[in-house]
C-alpha cells in the first residue's frame, strides 16, 4: 500500500527516523488519501518526545507541549508533530487530567476516536491499520476504536463528530456506536459552545446535510440545537431538510434554510435565528447575514422592477441573488413546486441584474445629489436634509430616469 506523502512531510518523517526515533503520517491524512482526497493538513505521529523534537528541528513552535504536539516548520509551512500518548482519566467529558508519553504506537492509535482516524503510514513500514480502519473505509462505516462508551465518556464531541463525518464522507454509523452515541449524548451539554459550532456546520456544509436527521434520531440535537426537535414534531422538520438539497454548500444558505421556518412569521424566525446563533457564539457578520434573509425569505414583494429596486434600498443588495437561491430551494423542497412562485423568482433575478448592470439608483448613496447641493441651495442643515434626500430617493426608487443633479435640485427646492 502506497501513499503519496508530501515532500516536506516525508522530511519530517525521514529526520526523525535518522535521528533514531519511529515517525508516520495520522489520522485524517492517511484516511483522506486512502479515500483518494487531497489531505487538508498532515498530521505526524513519532516516539520523540517534545523536547527531543525541538532539538532535532532548527525552527518549531511550542503547539501544545503539555499534550505532546510540537509545530515544525519548514519553509513558511507548519507540521504538527505529536508524540506518541496515552490520555489519563477524563474529568469534563473533553480533556484527560494528564498525559502519558509512550514508545508505543499501538497504544497511541488506540486513544483515537474512530478506525477510520486510528491509521498510521510511513514509507518505510506502509500502512499501520490496527483496528480495521481500511475495512470500514471500504464498506463506508463510521465506528469507534475498541469499546464506544469509553471513546464517547473520553470526549462526549466524538458523538457529534461520529455523525459529522458520516454526512461528510456519505457513511453509516456503526450499530454500536450509534447506540453509545444515543445513551451518552446528553453529555454535550459539558462541552463549548464554540466547540459545537464548529462541528454542527460542518455537516451542515457537507455533502448530506439532511443527515441532521441522523443527529435528532440520535438524541443530540435535542442538546445542541432543541428548536430543530421542535421543527420535527411537524412537517417543517421534513421539509428544512429537503430543502438543504437545493442549496450551496455554504453556511450562510444552510442556516438559512435551517431557520427559516422555526416561527410562525419571518420576524420571529429572524429573532429565534438571531438567538440560536448568538448561543452558539457565532461571528456577527454570520448573525447579520443569516437574520437578514431569514426576515426576507418569503420574498414578499411584487413581481415588478420597481418593486425589486424598493426591496433593494432596503436590504443588502448583495445578498438578494442569495435570496431567491433559499427561496427557490423551499419551494423544490414541496411535492408539486408552484411554478408561478419558480417564474416569479426567476423574473426577480433578470429585474435584480438588470438594475445592477445600468447601475440604477438604490440608495441615498447612488443619488445624483448630496446634502451639500442642498445646502448650497439655501437648506438649513439638519434634519430637513435628510427628508430631502430620502424623498430623493423614493422618487428615483418610481423613475430612476430622474436620477439628475438638475431635476432633483429643480423639484425639491424650486417647487
């Protein structure tokens, strides 16, 4: 079994070999290559301990010494280099209370979390495949190294991680594993917010979003997210994740469609989306993004170019594409999709393109006057300026043709 290790990988592997000590590649590199996917980042694996690393490598940065890692780098590219451990008892369902530096790479692997992270390869010795990682790439099961419940007790994320992973490579959960996961997944509730997050949107941004499914039927969402285990009492459950398979695997569109329906009106789905997010310490830009379509998801205007250039000056233009792409998405989501809802939003998209390329007026911005030609006109600074701008842009708004310096001027000061 031959891998095809990067060069600056195979160094790091080489120099410690040359140094006396045992190196490979781990985890998700060596699970990724097998599944023939370029490896995000590549993971080293060696009985060197910490300090014996960093005497071996000019340039390193102290990772996580505590916890064995080491980053080296080479050229302008870091490597974490881990030694090989075994993790001591788990007291908050996350870290262990202390770390054993071993010689041993079997009992390395064996602290990981599922067969198919537990392999390791180097070179010299092929593949290192102790409990059947290889096996279950090939018959596409996620399923925990040795006894779940103890994995699972380790650190209570691995049960999300075990459902995240399935959504991202299309995988079953093994049985076992599926039911240590239902057992422990109260659990969650000890581990971060942020640490949640960031493996909720990894599946959600996966090939199989609809595998959040797998996650309610699992007990976990009714922790992590219980507004959804709300959505799935109904047919809004069933619809939400229908509708993730006309979406972008992208955040923003997937939460969107996530939150879009959890209330009874746009405004209170915006507020609960606004809640959940700030819970699960999103970033703001995500928040405003997110809340923003989700108030706007219904498309609620006329099917007219002056209607789209009113909803325009109202919310971020950038984001209107975005909008008809969530909207669109729902309505495929039903078993007899409306095709006049389908032609209304395609005839939005031509309006929306049309107004960007001739440039037409959408905002106090864009107008051909500024509160300066008004005050040059004999206008008291102030609050009247504002008034006269936005009644500016309502008028433009109707005719953008009188978008001019001189009509504006002429028919708000001479009249």
């Amino acid at each position: 079994m031959k891998i095809e290790v990067p060069k600056k990988v195979q160094t790091i592997i080489r120099t410690l070999q040359e140094h006396g000590y045992d190196a490979y590649a781990v985890g998700g590199c060596v699970r990724d290559s097998l599944l023939f996917r370029s490896p995000a980042d590549w993971d080293i694996t060696t009985s060197a301990k910490p300090l014996e690393v960093k005497e071996i490598f000019k340039r390193t940065v102290d990772t996580g010494l505590q916890h064995g890692t080491v980053t080296v780098l080479i050229e302008k590219e870091g490597f974490e280099v881990t030694t090989y451990r075994i993790d001591g008892e788990y007291e908050d369902s996350r870290h262990p209370k202390e770390v054993i530096f071993t010689g041993n790479l079997e009992e390395d692997l064996k602290r990981r979390d599922f067969t198919i992270n537990a392999m390791a390869y180097n070179d010299a010795v092929g593949l290192v495949d102790v409990f059947g990682g290889r096996q279950d790439l090939q018959n596409k099961i996620v399923r925990c190294v040795g006894n779940p419940q103890e994995r699972f007790t380790e650190d209570a994320l691995r049960i999300l991680r075990a459902v995240r992973f399935s959504a991202q490579l299309g995988f079953s959960i093994e049985e076992k594993t599926k039911e240590a996961a239902k057992i422990l997944a109260p659990t969650l509730k000890n581990i971060s917010a942020e640490r949640i997050q960031t493996e909720l949107l990894k599946l959600l941004v996966s090939k199989n979003p609809h595998y959040l499914k797998t996650a309610w039927e699992m007990g976990i969402t009714k922790i992590v997210l219980p507004e959804f285990d709300a959505m799935m009492e109904t047919d809004k459950g069933e619809k939400t994740l229908k509708a993730f398979a006309h979406t972008n695997a992208d955040k923003v569109e997937r939460l969107v469609v996530l939150f879009a329906n959890m209330e009874k009106t746009p405004e209170k789905s915006r507020d609960l989306a606004k809640k959940i997010l700030r819970r699960l310490r999103f970033d703001n830009d995500t928040i405003n993004k997110v809340s923003e379509l989700v108030l706007w998801h219904t498309c609620p205007w006329e099917c007219t170019k002056k209607a789209v250039r009113i909803v325009l000056s109202q919310c971020t233009p950038s984001l209107f594409p975005v909008l008809l792409h969530i909207h669109r998405a729902e309505l495929l989501a039903e078993e007899n999709p409306n095709e006049e809802k389908l032609e209304f939003l395609e005839r939005s998209r031509q309006f929306y393109e049309e107004i960007i390329e001739d440039n037409e007026c959408i905002s106090i911005k864009m107008l051909a006057v500024s509160g300066k030609d008004f005050i040059e006109r004999g206008v008291e600074p102030g609050k009247k300026i504002g008034e006269l701008l936005s009644s500016c842009l309502t008028l433009v708004l109707e005719n953008p043709e009188k978008n001019t310096r001189e009509y504006l001027l002429s028919h708000f000061t001479d009249n």
